[in-house]
C-alpha cells in the first residue's frame, strides 16, 4: 500500500509539473500574441562594452501588427543615483519612428555609462509605453581593438598575446559598423585594417579615421600582398608609406622562422622600427597625438598567422602604439581624458558653471527715456491738464498715480527686458593640434531657469553627442536630478520640469573645426624657447605657456600674431608647496577650501580659468607635476557651440579654452633637463594593474619586465653625453613591499647598441640611473632602458638627462 501510495503521489507531482508548464507556455503564447511588438537589443560592439565611452546601442524593432508612428527612446539611468549616490543626471535619447506592418527597422544611436547600469530601451505611442527591453552591458572591457578585414578571425591572436596581462576585447567591424565620427572613434584603444577594401568606406568614415588618429588614436595597417586593397581608400597623409610594389623575403632573419613572407616596398616617410636590411617590416608615423602603424606584410597571409612568434610582435605592437597613446589613461591614469566620460569630467566644473554673473542693467537710453516720460507727465503735461480743466488741486491725486504707473512701467520694462531670461554659463575646452584645423572640442553648458516649465534647448553647428552633467555641490537645487531628453535626429534637447532658478546642464563632444595654431618648441641652452602663433581669425584675450612647473604667460594674441617663450624645465615637488601653475589664476580656490562665490568678474573669470586648469593633464597629480612637454593654453570669449532656449538665444557667458601640446622639436648643444624626452613604453612583459598606482606609475601585479624608448631629436652634428635616466618617484621606493620582508630589488638594463645585447646597469629609482656611452646611440642618442623583477614591482616615471655637444 505504501509503494501505491508513492506512486500516486509521484504521477500527481508529474502531472502538476506539466499543467504548470503548459500554462506558462500558454501565457508566453498569449502574451507574444497579445504584443504584435517585438524589440531586440544589442549593446556595444559584438558585446564588447567599454565604459566612459560612447558605445553604440543598436535596436531592431518588428511590427507584426498595425502601422504605428511613435518614437523610441533609450534611457541610460544615473549612475550616480544607481551606485546609491547622487543627484545625478540622467539622459533619455528619443528618436521619431514610423513603422508599417510587417516591418522591421534598425536603429543605432550611442549612449555613455561610467557604471554598468541598465538600459530601457521603449517604444512610445500616444505617451504610452507599449513594448520595452530592458538591458545591463555585461561584457565589460578595458581596452578595446576595433579590426577591419574580410578574414573572420584577424588579429584574434592579440587577446590572446594579452599585452600587459590585458585581454583586448576584439570587435570584428564590417564597413557599416564602422562609425563616420572620430568622436565616437575614440571608445577604440586601436583600429586594425588588414585584407579590407577601404574604397568601400565613406568619405565620412575615412574623415573620420584621420580625426581619429590625430586626436589620439592608434591605427594599425596590414599590407603585403593585398596592399592596393588596404590602402585604396586612406587618406594618404596618415599612411607612413608610399607603396608601389611587393616582393618576398625567403626567410626573414629579424622574424626568425618565417619562410616566403610577401612585403610590401616603396619609400618610408615614418620611421622603421624593424626591419630586414634594407627593407621595412614595420614602420610608425605620429600623426598630431595619435600614431599610425604599418606593417610591410599582411598579418592574415600564411606565413605569419602560422608562426610561432606572431603573439609576441603583435604584443609588442600593441603596446607601443597604445600604452603611450589612447590606452595610456585606462592603464596609466595618464594622457588625457580616456576612460573617463565627459559626465564624469563636468563634475570639476559643477561650481563655475553654477557661478553665474549678475544680469547687467537695462540699456541707458531705456532708462534715460522711462525718467524723460515720467518727467513729462509728472511736471509739465500734469500741469498743462490741470490748468486746462482749472483742477489744480487735483494734483494731489494725479502726481502719486503718475508715479504709480511710472513705477509699475519701470517693473514692466525690466521684467520684459530681464525677468523672464534665460542665463547660460558655457565652458569648452579646444584640444587643438598645431596645424591642423578640426579638434575635439568638449563643452559643458549650465542653463538657469527663470520659470517653471519644460525649456527647449537647440545646439547647432554639427553632429554632437550630448550627455548630462552630475551636479555634485550644485547650489541650485534640481528635483528632476539633471532629466535630460535628446533628440539624436535634430541635436535638440528637453529639460523637462525644471523649477525657478534651477540649473541644469549638460555636455557636449563633437570633432569639428576649430582655431588654427601653429607652434613650435625647440631646446637651446638647456631651456625649452618657442613661438606660438595665433593663424585663426579668433582674438585670444590670454595665453600661458606651461612646462612642468614653469610657466609663462603670453598676454593677449590678435589673429594673425605671434609670440615667442622660454623656459627652464622642472618639477614640482609637494615638499616645497603647491606646484607654480595654481598661481597662474589665483583665487579663492587655490589655496583653501571653497569659499563664497565672488560677484566681482575678474574673480569669476579666476575661479573659471582655475577650475578649467585642473582638468587638464598638465596639472599633475595631487600637485605633482612631472612632464615637461610644453602645453600652450588661449583663452577666448567666443562661442564653439551655437545654444539656443525656447528658440532665442539665451544671456550667456562664454569662457572657452584653446588646448595645444606641443611635441619637443629639434634639441640643441646645452643641458638636457629631465622631463623633456619621457621614457616610452614599447614592451611590457608583465601583468599591469590597471591605474594600480598614481598616474603614470607602471605597477606590475607580478614577475616581469617594462622596456622604456628615449628618442631625443638632436640638432644635426650633435651628441648626447653624460647620459642618465632620470626616475621621478615621490614614493620613494624602487620596488614594492614583497609577502616576506624588505623590498623587491629592481634590475636595470640597457640596450648597448655596439654588441646589440642587454647590459646590466645600476637602476636607481628615484634617483639618477648612469647609462654607459656604448648604450647611447652616436647617430641619434637613442637610449633603450628594461626594468625587471621577480616579483611584484614598480617603476617611477623615466626621462632622459644628459649634455648636448
């Protein structure tokens, strides 16, 4: 009985089992029926999501019911508000969308996250939400490479090089994937093009390309056979070969075991650094900040994809054309703003945007014209009247009701004239290249609300990407936490509910034209001397010129007009205070804690220009300054981004910053100061902890080594002596404190060219580490320094000393 008894009972389990199961299939049959609407979501490029970047969100839309009009929108939640912080900002990117029945259409627009957060994506009709997804990135990745070619899988040996113990995320991207903006670019740490017909490409997507790379980026080219069809549709400047030909190499000493390898061959106008004899195997150009690589062969062809030491080139291409560049942020914490979104950056400048100057006055002659009326009635209009009715008297009444009504007219003009306007701080940053004239231009724009209500806010003057800004110590209260809704068709924006007196902002990127600069710096006599000449139609109000913790201002630039700098290299040191550049605009922020906004504009102007200062990577961090490159810095009043509220232009202030770094040119007979040639990372045969210590410190997780380039441009006929490197550590420690007791000891060693093998030297960090004559180069005094250790260490940041003859 009891075995019966089981049995019922198990043939009872069983069949409510397939009773739930079938009725949730009929609820999931009903509910597809029920919704004709279906949405499918993809975010980042194949998955792969990069934070702090613009990332596309690409959603397909099926309409199995009836024609529908409505719009789309994609919301991106506060991240702010979502890690339990806040207020935030939050963006709602809206598109207008018309769908027949049995249709399907694609759509793209580009979103930014500094968290993994979830991602609505609705459907809109009639204000009612009638389908949605909702989506969290989860294929999170650091470092990003971006490959065009016909061959599936190209390059997917570089994740598996894993330079620096980094595992790229490979995007495989056909033409279409390809963005045609260089802004949006920017998310890839390198784009590769090999066996791919770039002729297919747009003039949009080439365009961008080159914004891309100046700005920069990395760009890798495979050639080889397939030369014509890689390099067809490039523009020629950025390609760092004339190619004419191909040949083959029978076995190729400088990649040893490579048989039969096609080569491309032409004239270099870069600079080889492999090569076999006389013929080029790699070659890279710098083009404005970003750098582009060829490799003379095709990375696809047997004789390469089958050899043994593909992972290792690719790893040591990887990262000298990236760990200097565009990834040197997410690794480093240096070189720009990388992975960090301009949301994120705007919080630096919450305090200046919301510092609005006062409304000036109504115009003279409206207030001369209110007091010669009010005069008029007052005096002799009043008394003509008065006489002509014989009431004099009556003036008692008459002259406190023409004061009355003059009083309310005077109210009433004000009001019309500057009650009701709309007030808007803008501060925009230039990143301009010397001779170049398109620049990545980041804005960030308050806008104060005189009423309640939704304000429309139009941005014209090209694509941009907007997103909103986080109002950290924003003084002006926003209920609506920075709502932001953008219409990606028309550049347009909403803010929805905004109360009296509320600021609300947002950022905005574009790549566009921009202010024409051409500068040079040289060094002579141990000192960095330049020109910086304003070739735009813009009026500089102010410049400085910066090198580490020096500076120099240059007054005032017309267009058209030139002015001339020298300086003495150095360093700060948070010893001996606060680094020079914080006095360059002193105000009450640069010494103590915030105080009370000043009304005085001069003050503004102080704190705005402070404020605008910090963000760049001349200010060093926590007051240490140890590059110094020169980096030039105008400021203008004029406007990059043309705003409009509710279709007028609001009372704005404008305060914009024209950024220009300038690369050291040719170096002559003198002391070479440290910080002027930086050591270059060009291969890394260790796991990196990514920004594991202050920016600029490489600190390896383990074992290993980090070579370091020095390349100084010496003046023809000179010679580097007395040759060190400079390592500049305020931490005070050459290697990191190990499990057991003591410090990891660091071994140096330099590359004698005169033997071509490594030779030990005595690595000093901080300090001065000797380099010996054999390990200088006597044509170029090119040095080559590797750092190692068998356990966990770090290395300060290098640059080479030595005397110029």
């Amino acid at each position: 009985m009891a075995r019966c008894g089981r049995r019922l009972a198990t043939r009872a389990g069983v069949a409510i089992s397939l009773a739930a199961i079938g009725l949730f299939a009929f609820v999931t049959v009903t509910e597809a029926a029920a919704n004709p609407i279906q949405i499918s979501v993809q975010t980042g490029y194949h998955n792969n999501f990069k934070l702090g970047q613009w990332m596309p969100v690409a959603v397909d839309i099926t309409n199995n019911g009836p024609a529908l009009d409505g719009r789309l929108e994609i919301q991106v939640d506060s991240a702010l508000g979502a890690k339990g912080g806040g207020p935030g900002g939050t963006a709602i990117y809206e598109v207008p969308i018309s769908l027949a029945g049995g249709a399907t259409k694609h759509f793209r627009t580009f979103v930014t996250e500094d968290f993994s957060v979830p991602i609505a994506v609705r459907l809109i009709r009639d204000n009612k939400t009638i389908a949605s997804r909702q989506v969290t990135p989860a294929n999170l990745t650091s470092l990003l490479v971006g490959v065009l070619s016909d061959r599936a899988s190209a390059l997917d040996e570089l994740a598996a090089a894993r330079p620096g113990g980094f595992t790229p995320g490979i995007a495989h991207l056909a033409a279409a994937d390809l963005p045609d903006s260089g802004l949006v670019l920017r998310a890839f740490d390198m784009i590769a093009i090999d066996d791919f017909a770039t002729d297919t490409l747009t003039g949009a997507q080439r365009t961008a390309l080159t914004d891309y790379v100046t700005a920069g980026g990395s760009l890798l080219l495979g050639t080889g056979g397939s030369w014509r069809k890689t390099l067809a549709g490039l523009q020629s400047g950025i390609v760092p070969m004339d190619v004419t030909g191909s040949t083959i190499l029978a076995a190729p000493a400088s990649l040893a075991g490579v048989r039969g390898l096609e080569v491309a061959t032409g004239t270099p106008n870069g600079i080889a650094w492999m090569s076999e004899a006389k013929q080029p195997l790699l070659i890279e150009k710098q083009l404005g900040e970003g750098i582009v690589t060829l490799a003379t062969f095709d990375w696809n062809q047997g004789a390469i994809a089958a050899w043994s030491g593909e992972s290792t080139l690719l790893r040591q291409v990887f990262v000298r054309s990236t760990f200097g560049f565009g990834a040197a942020q997410t690794i480093f914490g240096v070189g720009g703003n990388g992975a960090i979104s301009a949301s994120q950056r705007g919080t630096n400048l919450t305090q200046a945007l919301s510092n609005l100057p006062s409304l000036n006055l109504p115009a003279w002659w409206l207030i001369g014209s209110l007091i010669l009326v009010y005069v008029l009635l007052v005096g002799p209009v009043n008394y003509v009247v008065l006489r002509a009715m014989n009431r004099r008297a009556l003036a008692w009444i008459t002259v406190p009701a023409i004061a009355i009504v003059a009083a309310g007219g005077a109210y009433g003009t004000g009001l019309i004239t500057k009650g009701t306007s709309v007030q808007a701080n803008e501060l925009s940053i230039i990143h301009v290249e010397s001779g170049w004239d398109r620049a990545y231009q980041e804005a960030y724009t308050g806008i104060l609300a005189p009423t309640r209500g939704d304000y429309q806010v139009g941005v014209a003057g090209g694509r941009t990407m907007i997103s909103p800004l986080y109002s950290y110590g924003n003084p002006f209260i926003d209920p609506n936490q920075g709502l932001l809704r953008i219409d990606t068709a028309n550049d347009a924006i909403t803010m929805p509910g905004m109360s009296a007196f509320t600021l609300r902002g947002f950022a905005s990127e574009s790549v566009a034209l921009a202010p024409r600069v051409e500068a040079t710096a040289t060094v002579a006599g141990g000192k960095l001397v330049g020109t910086v000449r304003n070739a735009s139609t813009t009026l500089f109000s102010d410049g400085v010129v910066l090198a580490g913790n020096s500076f120099q201002k240059l007054g005032a630039l017309a267009p058209g007009a030139s002015a001339t700098f020298s300086l003495q290299p150095s360093f700060a040191n948070p010893a001996n205070g606060p680094p020079a550049y914080q006095a360059i605009y002193a105000n009450s922020y640069s010494c103590c804690p915030p105080q009370p906004q000043s009304s005085s504009d001069a003050e503004r102007e102080a704190e705005i220009k402070f404020s605008v200062l910090n963000m760049l990577p001349v200010n060093g961090f926590k007051g240490i300054v140890l590059s110094s490159a020169p980096t030039v810095l105008l400021w203008t009043k004029q406007s990059f981004q043309d705003i409009t509220v509710n279709g007028n232009h609001p009372h704005s202030y404008v305060e914009s910053a024209v950024v220009l770094t300038l690369p050291v040119g040719q170096i002559s007979a003198g002391t070479l100061g440290a910080g002027v040639v930086a050591g270059r990372v060009v291969d890394v045969e260790a796991d990196l902890q990514t920004q594991g210590g202050p920016p600029g410190l490489a600190v390896t997780q383990g074992g290993g080594s980090v070579t370091y380039d020095f390349a100084p441009q010496l003046a023809t006929g000179s010679r580097l002596s007395e040759v060190s490197i400079s390592a500049s550590n305020p931490y005070g420690i050459k290697g990191v404190p190990n499990s057991g007791s003591g410090i990891v000891a660091v071994k140096g060693q330099a590359w004698d060219w005169t033997k071509s093998q490594w030779v030990d030297v005595s690595y000093v960090d901080p300090g001065e580490t000797v380099i010996p004559d054999s390990a200088v180069n006597r044509a170029t005094g090119e040095v080559k320094l590797k750092v190692s250790a068998g356990e966990a260490f770090s290395s300060g940041w290098l640059s080479l000393t030595g005397t110029v003859k």
